[in-house]
C-alpha cells in the first residue's frame, strides 16, 4: 500500500467509526461495518458493508447509506453510487 493509500484509508476509517458509533445508539440490531477498496480504482471501488443480525428495512438502509454518504462527504470522498457501494447482510449471534 502506497502512502497516499494508507493516508485515504485512515481517512475512510476514521468517518466509518463515526457512523459505526451513530448506527450503534440509533439501530437496533446493528453489529458492526467494514469497508474494502481498490486503490487504482478510487472511489468508484470503495464498498461499505454494513452488518444486522436481521435484514434492515428500507427506511434504515436509506437512511444508513445517507449517513454514510454524509460522513465521507465531509471527508471530501464522494460515493458515486451509494446503493451499489453500501451493502446490507445479516450474521446471526449465538
């Protein structure tokens, strides 16, 4: 990983933890996000993958990807197509 690289993924990392926080207190049955990127390929690879331990509804998902959206934004990180880059999936505790 180049060093701009590293600086855009800390960057990405810091505004997630701020939305994991914010989903977190406001969601119920939010777990936790994680992101992947391809730096040759940036910003149009950068996908965020955001995990309930049941599917979210519509409402929340728009609502996820809004607040998503927002938070990279502020980080001058512009998703060009946030319903494709902001993935839903469900994993079940024990």
């Amino acid at each position: 990983m180049r060093k701009t690289d590293k600086k855009i993924d800390n960057t990405i990392i810091s505004a997630l933890t701020d939305v994991c926080h914010i989903a977190q207190q406001s969601q119920s049955g939010f777990q936790w996000l994680t992101h992947n990127v391809n730096y040759r390929s940036f910003p149009d690879s950068l996908t965020v993958t955001c995990v309930y331990d049941v599917m979210p509804s519509d409402d929340v998902k728009k609502h996820m990807c809004e607040l998503i959206q927002s938070r990279l934004q502020q980080q001058a990180i512009l998703l060009r197509n946030p319903v494709r880059q902001v993935l839903f999936n469900v994993e079940r505790t024990k």
